[in-house]
C-alpha cells in the first residue's frame, strides 16, 4: 500500500504521519515513512539547494527538474524496494506536491509535468492520497511559528517567502487534482484538532488497508 500527504505549508501533514505510522504497526503493517524532497542521500543535498531562502534567483526550470531528480532517486532507493518487499509507504509529499507548486502555482505546463512524470514514475502511483486542507493564512502562520522556533541550520523557508496568491493557488490546485481524480483523494479539514483529523485519517486508512486484503 503507497499513502501520500500533501497540503499547503502548515497543513499538519508530518505530525499527522508521526501518529499514523505507530496505528499501523499495531496493526501488524511493516511499514516506512519517506518524504519529498531529501528522503536520500542525494535528496538530502538536493533539498538543500530547494529549500535555501538564499536561492531567491533559482530559475522555476531549476527547480522542476531539482523536484524530478529528488523522486527519481526516492523512486528507485526506497519506494520501490519497499514495495515489492509488501511494507507499507507513507510520503510526506509525493508527485502531486509537482503538479501544484510547480504546474498550478508557477505555472508550467500541466502536460509537460505529465510527461516528466512519465519518465519518472512509470506506472507508479500511490493508492491513497490524504490532502490536509486549511485556508492559507492559517497554515502560513503556523508554518512561520515553526520556522521562528528553529535555530541552528539555515532556515528552509523560499516557499514560505512566496506571496498570499502563490499559496491560494497551490490550496486551490490540490482542491482541483482532488476532484479530477475522486478515487484517489481523500480531503481532510486540516482547521480541526490535531486529535480529530488523526481520528478521520486513520479510518480512511484502515479501511482502505482491510480492502487491500
Ligand atoms: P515540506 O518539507 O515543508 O513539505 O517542504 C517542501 C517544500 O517543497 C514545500 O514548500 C513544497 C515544495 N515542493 C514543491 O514545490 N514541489 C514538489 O514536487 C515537492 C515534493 C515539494
């Protein structure tokens, strides 16, 4: 079983990976937890240069294809071994975070991105996509309040630093990807407690993991 989650910046959607992972194993699922970008070696370095508020002038190319080799590397180092050996993968981000960020919100073409996707990808596609919904200014500011609490590293916050519109347009974007593709998605009112959307997403889980069987 392939889960991914995506949602705007402060959707909630790494706490609520961290409260799912533990409910499976106790069901007996062997599973692992991944994410997009860094879930590699290379994707480590390549998150770094993503992320790095200093990198204001990386050309949107850049970035796409930055994106692109991050998954390539993810697809074949962990995806796809742990799913031929029957685990369970939950991502933080997966193909779709391309469609939005890059496709619906900078702009690019939404066939190109396909195409990309193609290469990358092959037939892989994940069985359940949860997408953490809220309305942007919230998230905006929890996300700020996390990124304030660091200290240390070097703030990853370029995507934090885009403006009101770039992020109604990535809410707006997976809102559009989930009603294209009903089967897939599943939306969760990310304005609840933390308690309660962990309660909905474990059910849409368990349901689809008893369906699987
Ligand atoms: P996150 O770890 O906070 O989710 O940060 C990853 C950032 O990268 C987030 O702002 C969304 C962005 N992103 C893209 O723009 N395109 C992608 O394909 C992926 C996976 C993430």
């Amino acid at each position: 079983m392939f889960i991914t989650f995506e949602g705007i910046e402060g959707s909630g959607k790494t706490t609520q990976i961290q409260l799912l992972i533990p409910v499976l194993r106790a069901k007996g699922y062997e599973c692992i937890s991944t994410r997009e970008p860094g879930a590699t070696k290379i994707g480590e370095k390549i998150r770094a240069i993503l992320l790095n508020a200093n990198h204001s002038n990386m050309l949107p190319i850049t970035e796409l294809l930055l994106y692109e080799a991050d998954r390539a590397q993810h697809v074949r180092e962990i995806i796809e071994p742990a799913l031929a050996a029957n685990k369970t993968v939950v991502s933080d981000r997966f193909f779709d975070a391309t469609t939005v960020y890059q496709g619906y919100a900078r702009g690019f073409d939404l066939k190109l991105i396909e195409q990309m996707h193609r290469i990358v990808l092959g037939c892989l596609k994940p069985d359940l996509t949860i997408i953490l919904d809220l309305p942007v200014e919230i998230g905006l500011k929890r996300a700020w309040q996390r990124i304030n609490s660091q200290s240390g590293d070097l703030p990853e916050d370029r995507f934090e630093k885009e403006s009101f519109a770039f992020h109604e347009k990535v809410r707006q974007g997976y809102l559009t990807l989930a009603e294209l593709e009903p089967g897939r998605f599943r939306i969760i009112d990310a304005s609840k407690d933390s308690k309660t959307i962990h309660k909905d997403i474990t059910e849409i889980v368990l349901r689809l993991s008893h369906k699987g069987e």
